[in-house]
C-alpha cells in the first residue's frame, strides 16, 4: 500500500478548512465599560465657526453664546455689512 504526500497534504488541509468551516464565528471582545466620559472644550472662535458652518445666522450664533454680533463677525472675519 503506497500513499503519496501530495495527498497527505490535501487531506489534512480538507480536514482543516472543514473544522474551521464547522466552529461558530469567534465573537469579538467588548471593550471594557468605560464609566469616565470624554469631553472636548471648544474655544468660543471655535464654536463660532462650527456654528456658521452648520448654517447658522451671525445673529443666532450671537444669541446662542451670548456674544455680540461684532464678536461673532470677529471671529469669522467678516465686516460688520458682509
């Protein structure tokens, strides 16, 4: 009786694929419960702009942060009549 290796080879690698077909998928690990929140402080120019670039008015960004209007145009670099 002769068995080639080329064979052994093919076989033993079926059985492996077989076996990691047949497992259930490895569920990956939770990160642990993190009870400490991040926070990020904006600085008001930096507000200012995020606020304009979602669309809002010079005047309600104004309002929101309690700011002057000449503030907020400040801080966007605009003129007061742009």
């Amino acid at each position: 009786m002769s068995t080639s290796i080329s064979s052994l080879f093919l076989n033993a690698s079926s059985v492996a694929a077989n076996a990691s077909l047949n497992q259930a998928p490895a569920s990956r690990p939770q990160p642990a419960a993190n009870t400490a929140t991040d926070t990020v402080r904006l600085t008001e120019a930096q507000q200012v702009d995020q606020l304009y670039n979602q669309g809002q008015r010079v005047s309600q960004i104004a309002s929101n942060l309690s700011l002057t209007e000449a503030a907020v145009n400040s801080y966007l670099d605009l003129s007061a009549t742009g």
